[in-house]
C-alpha cells in the first residue's frame, strides 16, 4: 500500500448505517510512500498514526490537501 499526502484512506465502517470510514493522508512515515500512515479523519477531526491492513483499507488518490486542514476533491496529475 503506497500514498501521498493528500490521498484518502478508506476502510469499512463499523455498522451497515456508517459503510466506510475515510480520512485524509497527513503524514507518509515509511519508505516509498509506504505506512505507517498519520490521518485525519473526517468523522471527528482526530489524527491517529495508523499501519493499515491492505485487506480492510484502500486509498482514494483525488484529494488535494489544503493549509486550513479540510481537503477537497481534485485531480492530481500524475507524471
């Protein structure tokens, strides 16, 4: 599992009511754009520095981080 900040990481959410969990990628720890991650999440705003399981989680590569914190949809370009 790769990503950059910027990028969304999506898992399953806890009930059927709340189907995924998703955050922003604030932070790349490892080597290569490998985890551990930290991310904030959109649900409550709190940041946790997490390894994902790439069977649970997935990351979205559309979102462009902002200096506020919030992020937005957008198209990265990819060289």
């Amino acid at each position: 599992m790769r990503a950059q900040v910027g990028d969304q990481l999506v898992g399953p959410g806890r009930t059927v009511v709340h189907g995924e969990i998703v955050g922003v990628v604030i932070a790349v720890h490892g080597e290569d754009g490998g985890p551990p991650f930290t991310v904030r999440w959109y649900e409550d705003g709190r940041a946790s520095t997490i390894n994902p399981d790439p069977e649970r989680f997935w990351i979205r590569s559309q979102v462009d981080v902002h200096e506020v914190g919030t992020a937005m949809r957008g198209i990265r370009n990819v060289a």
